[in-house]
C-alpha cells in the first residue's frame, strides 16, 4: 500500500473586477421610478395634465 501526499504551493485567488457605468439616461430612469413608487405619477400623467390643461380648454 502506498500514499500519495500532494500540497498545494500557492493557494488559488479569485481576482475580479466590477465596471459600473452609469449614463444620464439611467439617473432619470432610476428618479421616475422612485418618484413613480412612493408618489403615483408617472410622466404619462404629468404629459395628461399639460394635455388637458393646455390643449382641451373648449
């Protein structure tokens, strides 16, 4: 009967990095969806309201 022992001489590292970019886009997407959440408008509504203030005044 024989054993083998085998050693590892450096242990093995998991190095990684994370690139977040983030356009201007993404900032007025992220505010209507908070403001959307916590308020209920949404721009719908708020292009509504200049609708029926502005262009249905008969």
């Amino acid at each position: 009967m024989a054993f083998v022992d085998i050693k590892i001489a450096n242990l093995p590292t998991v190095r990684y990095s994370r690139v977040v970019t983030a356009t201007y886009l993404d900032l007025v997407v992220s505010v209507g969806g908070i403001i959307g959440l916590f308020v209920g408008i949404s721009a719908i509504n708020i292009l509504e309201l200049f609708y029926w203030c502005l262009c249905r005044r008969n």
